[in-house]
C-alpha cells in the first residue's frame, strides 16, 4: 500500500478547516484532501437519515479518489454516521465529538456550557457522552441553530452571527460556566466573539489538535505516514464562492473542485 496517499477530511462546509489546520500543523508532510460539502449546509438542522446518506456518500468518493484514512471533521455528521462510515470503509476512520471529558476534568464552578448543532445535542451519541464522563457536573447544552451557516455565508463578524452569539452566550454566562465546549467545528472561528461574551478566564476547548493526534497515531501505527504536504480542496457547492469564503477564513485563495455526490 502506498503511504503517500492522502488523508480525506470532510465537513458539512468550512467548519472543518479548523480541524485541518491542526492536522497540517500535526503532519505537515501529509497530503490532505478537503471536501465541503457546502451545497447541503448546514448539516445541523436535517434528518439524522440524511446526514447518514451524506456522510457514506462522501467518505466512499474520499476512499475512490485515494484517501487512506477519513477524518470526519463534523460533529454532527460523527453523530449521525461515523459508526456507519467505520463499518463501510475498510480504512482508518476518525470521527470527533464535542470534548466533554476533558471539559468535565477542567471545570472548577462545576458548570460545563457545550455549544453545538441541535441534531449533535439531540444524538444517542452525545447524550452517553454527558453521562459516561459528565454524571457530576452540570451540562449546559446551548443548540445553536443558524449559527455555523451565518459564520460562513455571511462571515464571522457579520451582525447577523453578532446577534447570535449574544442570543446563545447569554445562558452559559448567566449559568456560570468555566469551560465552554466548542461542539461544532465552525465555531473556533468566532473563538474571539464567544470569550468576548463570557467572563475573563472562562476556557474554551475544541477537539482539533486532539483529532490530529489520534489520526498521528493511526497512520503511524500501520506505518501510513507520508506525502508531499498538499492540499485538495473540493466541494458539492458552487466552487468560486467557496474559493472566495476560504480566502476570507483562512487567509488564502486556492483552488476549488466541484465534486458531484
Ligand atoms: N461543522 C459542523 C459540526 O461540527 C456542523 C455545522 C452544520 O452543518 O450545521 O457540527
């Protein structure tokens, strides 16, 4: 098997480049493969069913196009899919989850806030999250519907994602949170505009540099580490404006493939 082959990692948009950015910083040497799926944005408010067909969809065109290992960059779509996607794809799968664990690990007022998709929170998968490792803190679950599509339709400093901030801070703050789960890939874009919400040391935890460290270890352990440090990006939507919202996130213009799934 060739190791140079490249690491498929998709999101229901560009929520997912916060995870492949710890990635890269991880495993520069890697070729990554970027799928948006940006035409079915967002993910968060659909049937679980769809998400499911989605989710296999993609990561079977990711394994098509070479990919030797699938990162599911998307809490919701881990939430609906990811054990469907592991029993489909005969390589490594890794999915995230809102950090939970650590949260609870964390926390000194014993008030845990977890922002994430209303489909995420309403999971099987979150609700045993919250009770294996989160049974003695309390859990403030804040659905943020609207909230990754504004970040990236009309940008993270827009008034509209401004108005939602406020509307869904409100609760934790109110709560007395310490820690703030960032359960949604899109959200560490506007990292800046939560803590602004939030009182001075309240600590905000993503799963990216997680992520990138178990998709190290899974490459690592089947010898599978290796390439040329390139990056694909590709998408179900329209190409230009996805060329145009990822210069605007990640600060540079590249190309973009429109995919047919
Ligand atoms: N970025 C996705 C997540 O991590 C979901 C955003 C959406 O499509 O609703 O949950």
């Amino acid at each position: 098997m060739n190791s140079c082959q490249p690491i498929g990692v998709f999101d229901s948009g560009l929520g997912g480049l916060t995870v492949l950015a710890a990635l890269r910083a991880r495993l520069p040497g890697e070729d990554f493969i970027y799928f948006a799926d940006t035409h079915f944005l967002p993910y968060g408010d659909r049937p679980e069913s769809f998400i499911q067909a989605r989710g296999q969809a993609i990561a079977a065109a990711l394994v098509e196009r070479g990919a030797k290992a699938i990162v599911v960059a998307c809490n919701t779509a881990t939430a609906a899919a990811a054990e469907l996607i592991r029993a489909a794809i005969p390589k490594p799968v890794v999915a995230l989850e809102p950090a939970v664990k650590p949260a609870a690990g964390l926390t000194r007022t014993g008030v845990v806030g977890v922002l994430a998709t209303t489909r995420t929170l309403a999971s099987g998968r979150f609700q045993r999250l919250v009770q294996t490792y989160a049974e003695s803190v309390q859990v403030i679950s804040q659905a943020c519907p609207g909230l990754a599509e504004a970040i990236e339709t009309e940008g993270p400093d827009s008034p509209r994602v401004q108005a939602l901030l406020d509307e869904y801070l409100q609760p934790l703050a109110r709560a007395g949170a310490d820690v703030v789960v960032l359960g949604c890939t899109h959200y560490p874009w506007v990292r800046a505009g939560i803590s602004a919400r939030l009182p001075e040391g309240v600590i905000l935890v993503d799963t990216g540099e997680a992520v990138a460290r178990q998709v190290e270890r899974r490459l690592q352990g089947e010898s599978r580490l290796g390439g040329h440090g390139q990056l694909q990006l590709a998408t179900s939507g329209n190409p230009l404006q996805v060329r145009e919202t990822v210069a605007r996130l990640w600060g540079s213009f590249l190309p973009v493939e429109r995919w047919q799934i």
